[in-house]
C-alpha cells in the first residue's frame, strides 16, 4: 500500500471514530475477524485436503496429482500453524523480581488493583530511558498474553517517585479492565499480524507467495483502520493514570521525560562519549548520569525544548500523541515547564540499586569496547590536526582557520571558536563555511546576530539558501515565542524565501535520485584529513565490508558539492540496510550532501566496482 493511501485510511478511521464509536469499533472487530476467517479457512483447507487424499493413498490408489496435492495441503498446514503460533520475541533488559525490589512490586500491585487490571508476569530492568508494557500473544492471533513491564533504569534516575508512579499508571491503563479488553484485544492482534507479516517476507515457497499477498494486502489496513483505536487508547492510559495521581502530576511528568529525553540524546551521550579524547578505555555512563538526572536542565535548554516538542504534530507513523495533544487532552492548556524532579526513584529497586548501576555499566563498557577505542583514537587524531594548525595559525589561509574551529568544537562543544570565524570573516565576508561555523556557535538568544549569517549565506551561497532561510524563520519565531519582538514583515520575507528555496531544492533532489548514479561522477574531493575521519567512522560500523566515494555534479545546483556513497553491507537484510544508510546519511562528517546506497538495493555490485573507482573504505574480510 501507497503511504499516501495508509494515511488516507488512517485519517477515515479517526472521522468514523469520531463521528460514532461502536460503529467504528464494530468495522474493527469485523475486520479483525476477517483475518481470523483466512487463518483458519485455511486450516480447515489443508487438514481437508490430507483427510480426502491420503486414505486414497493408504488404500494403494496412487496418482502423481495426489502427491501434488499432499505436498501443497501440507505447506498450507503449516503456513496456517505458524500464523496461529507467532513465535515470542526474547524480552529486552534483565528480570527483576519481587524479593530484589519489593517496593516497586508493591506500588505495581497497588495500581493493579485501583485499575482493576489483570497481572504482570514479568518485570525487566533495561538500559533505555522509557517504560513499556508488553503482551506476549501466547496463542497467536487466537489471542491470550503473558504481560511484560520492562523499566529504564535512566528513568528511575530522572523522575521523583511520584512521576515515576505516574508513568507506570500509564502503561498499566492498557491493561485495565472490562472496558478495556477490547482495546488490548486488538493492540494483541495488531502486534500478531505484525509479527507475522515481517517474518513471512523470506518465504519463497508457492504456499507462502499466496499467504504474503494476502498479508500484504491485509495488515496496512488492518494497521490503518485500527490506528485511531490505538491512538484513543493512548489517551484514554492518560487519563486512568490521572485519575490515579491528578492530571497536574501526570501532565508534568510528560513534560519532565520528553526534556530529559532530548537532553539525554542531544548533550548527555555527546558529553560522555567526549570522555575518549583522555581514556583509551570506555567508562561506563550511568554512575554519573545519576547525579546529572537529579539536577534540573539548564533553562535555556528547557525552553527550547519545550518549543520544539510543542512545534511537533502527531503523525502516522506512531499511535502515540505529541506532547502537546497529550497535555491538552488532560488539562485543557499547553505543556509548560514542571517543577523539576528531585530525588529519583532508584529507591524503589531496594538494595540492588547501586548493583544494577555497576551491573549496567558494565554492560556498556563491554558493548562500546571496541567503537571507544576508535572514538579515543579519532578524537588523538583531531587533536593532533588542531596543533599542527594552532603552530601554523598566523599563516593558515581562510580554509585551515575554519577547519581548526570546527575541530576546537568537537574536542569541545563549549570551545570559544567565534574569534576564529570572525577572523575569517573580517578577511573574507563571502565565506560560507565561516558564516555557518559563526551561526552554529552563536548563542540561542543572539537572534540578530543569526539573521545576519543567514543574510549573508542567502546573498553569498545559493547552496546554502534553504537551510539560511529556514535558520532565519526559526530564530524569528523563537524570538516571538520568548516574548520578544516580532517582526511579521522579516518573518513574511523569510517564509517566501523558503519557499523560493524549496523548488530549487526539490528540483535537485529530483535530479539526485532520478537520474542514473554514475551519471556526471567524478573521483571525490576530500582532503588526506578528510578522507582519514570517513575512514574512521565507517570503521565504526562493522556491516560495512567496502566503500566507494564520488563526487556527482548536478546541473540544478551546480556550487553543491554532492556525494555518492556505495556501501557493500554484509548481515543485514532489507530494512536494517535502508536503515543503516540512513543512518550514515545524517552522522557522516562530509563537506556536501550525501547520498548513501547499498550496494545490490539501488545499483550492482559489479557496475560500483567497474564505475566507482577505488574504495575508500574495505572492513576485515572486505578486501
């Protein structure tokens, strides 16, 4: 199904669910039997077929048709066993029990019986900053579930008992009771045919072809008609778990996890991982992510990241609301800052706590062992790149001092690298990297001085026109939204430019992924330097075997430097390869856009050895 079609569905479901209920609800339930309907139809098919055909062959009438439709009845029976048996997933994290955390049983118990809920049979502790509740279909779509509650431990760090409890409220109200069973009747179903549906798409036998149409015609849909179910559900957890603890507390602690999350992906990890330029040996994380969690975020941060969650929309590629529709729905207003969490809930895990602190730092260390090592001796490099620069520095041209601001910042994210980009600047006022360097490092209040970067870049660089036009529109608009001025008329001609920008590069992306790859390729461009920092963080990613690099030149956007990277992966299937690509695409430090494909997804092997000169990159066992 075309994703403009599943959005379709998706928004028709939502109208009927709005429009009546138990109408709505009663074209799900029949549209969940339908696919019970196939599933045992074929069943009762094959075992039909077996119980005519085989007495024939017992009896010694034999025919070579008969084999054919022993054979096909069987592959059949087993087709529709495995849709009835979904296999279980392992679960994520490690079991907890009742006697290592009595107090954290305790209050689970005590939700339980407020919601009138069924039990939980497992608990499990994980590394991840989330808390989910989980139902293992025991019996496939035929339905039963065995509940799996799997806790972060980062967010019994982050979240004050209180909060804590709130959440876990939370993922219990998809568990509640009578009024509820049909609800968690479909989430178990929507997670069966999911499963099924992913792990049918090897299958190549004729049996199997018919069954993944059929499947391929039957879960976007049942996934689209189901989803505003799904969605209310969310809401409706919202508000059991706030007639539990009041909609003021619960409201907060959707606030304090979604700024404590963005902190945690976008300074935490950062920050850590920064520790490699001293220690060739990795150090484990959560030690002091304790002590960081119980402080408040910086307010400036804060705020823009309440902005940002609150600019968010809810889409369709997740049944969980934004932030923003979730508070809403609870108190009628928009998400404002909490107060801050002050202790943590690590209480609740009894005397094992600090156990599991070293038990999960461990764990780390031993998983990032190796990428560590590469980080420590990447960042060496770096910082030798930065002295050979800082001993030649009255005599770089434009391009070093940029350069040596740009690596002073990832040694250093607080680096004081303005000097070096005005320095720049001052000798040549048109030079892009410059301008970009000197408007990332500004400060989020200096507005004014980030418009005139984006001026500058949009008279300078028409490469570079959308991103200025957008950087100016989100600088006015956090303006606005800070209590500052606002300026409608900037705000109009900026808007416009956007939108001038966006045909230029909607007509460049065209001509990216239409044309042939090895169309206009040129060898690539990069430094000796350069080259060493892709090499070191392809070596990061042990699926990739081998690489390749080129420039490509498009007539629409000519200035922009734009590459091609083809990566030969090994162990991966379809989707962890678009994934990984993706992946690349937004962490790889190239000086240009890049488009990375796998090597037999979107071109063959043999054309990127033959067109793509040398590779760039070659794992072990890659040569």
């Amino acid at each position: 199904m075309e994703k403009a079609d599943f959005i379709h569905m998706v928004r028709m479901s939502e109208m009927a669910s709005a429009d009546d209920s138990r109408a709505y609800r009663r074209g799900v339930a029949a549209f969940a039997a339908l696919g019970y309907a196939w599933v045992l139809g074929c069943l009762a098919l094959a075992v039909g077929m077996l119980v005519w055909v085989v007495p024939q062959l017992l009896h010694g009438k034999f025919r070579f048709a008969w084999v054919w439709i022993v054979m096909a009845a069987c592959g059949l029976l087993w087709l529709s066993l495995r849709a009835l048996w979904v296999p279980r997933s392992p679960p994520h994290g490690v079991q907890i029990t009742a006697r290592e955390a009595p107090a954290l049983f305790d209050a689970l118990e005590r939700i339980r019986r407020k919601i009138k809920g069924p039990p939980i049979h497992e608990v499990y502790l994980d590394d991840d900053f989330n808390a989910s509740i989980r139902q293992e279909p025991r019996w496939g779509v035929l339905g039963g579930a065995r509940n799996q509650l799997t806790l972060g431990l980062p967010l019994l760090m982050a979240l004050d008992k209180k909060r804590l409890l709130a959440v876990l409220a939370h993922e219990y109200g998809h568990l509640r009771g009578d009024h509820g069973r049909f609800a968690a009747w479909i989430y178990r179903t929507r997670l069966s045919w999911h499963r099924l549906h992913e792990g049918m798409q090897d299958d190549a036998g004729p049996m199997a072809v018919a069954t993944r149409a059929f499947l391929d015609w039957y879960w976007p849909r049942f996934a689209a008609k189901t989803f505003a179910l799904a969605r209310q559900d969310e809401y409706e957890a919202d508000r059991i778990a706030a007639r539990l603890l009041g909609q003021d507390e619960v409201a907060a602690a959707l606030t304090e996890v979604e700024i404590k999350g963005a902190w945690l992906g976008e300074q935490f990890w950062r920050q850590h991982w920064q520790g490699a330029l001293s220690q060739p040996l990795p150090a484990g994380p959560y030690g002091a992510l304790q002590r960081l969690l119980a402080l408040p975020p910086e307010p400036a941060f804060a705020q823009m990241a309440l902005r940002d969650a609150v600019r968010r929309l809810s889409g369709v590629d997740d049944t969980h609301p934004v932030l923003r529709d979730r508070v809403e729905a609870l108190t009628g207003g928009r998400p404002t800052l909490p107060p801050w969490s002050q202790r943590g809930a690590l209480s609740l895990l009894g005397a094992q706590a600090r156990g599991w602190l070293a038990h999960f730092d461990d764990q780390w260390c031993k998983a990032n062992a190796t990428v560590w090592k590469q980080h420590h001796a990447r960042l060496q490099r770096a910082q030798e790149r930065v002295r050979t620069l800082q001993s030649t520095q009255a005599g770089n041209s434009a391009t070093e001092t940029v350069e040596l601001a740009r690596l002073m910042r990832r040694l250093d994210p607080q680096a004081a690298v303005q000097p070096l980009y005005e320095r720049v600047l001052a000798r040549e006022p048109a030079h892009v990297g410059a301008l970009l360097g000197l408007a990332d490092s500004l400060a989020p209040q200096d507005v004014a001085g980030r418009l005139r970067c984006c001026e500058a870049l949009w008279d300078c660089s028409p490469t570079h026109r959308w991103g200025a036009a957008r950087g100016a529109v989100q600088a006015l608009e956090q303006r606005a939204e800070a209590g500052g001025d606002y300026d409608a008329e900037a705000l109009k001609r900026w808007r416009e430019r956007v939108r001038q920008a966006e045909e230029v590069e909607d007509a460049a992306l065209e001509e990216l992924y239409d044309t042939p790859f090895f169309q206009r390729v040129t060898r690539h461009d990069l430094s000796a330097f350069e080259l060493g920092e892709l090499q070191a963080e392809l070596a990061l990613h042990r699926a990739v075997a081998r690489a390749w690099l080129v420039c490509k030149q498009l007539r629409a956007m000519p200035q922009r430097r734009t590459y091609l990277l083809f990566v030969q992966l090994r162990g991966l299937d379809a989707q962890a390869r678009f994934a990984l690509c993706r992946r690349l695409e937004s962490e790889l430090e190239l000086p240009g856009q890049v488009l990375v494909l796998a090597a037999g997804d979107t071109a063959a092997l043999e054309d990127i050895e033959r067109q793509a000169f040398e590779p760039v990159h070659a794992g072990p066992g890659g040569a």
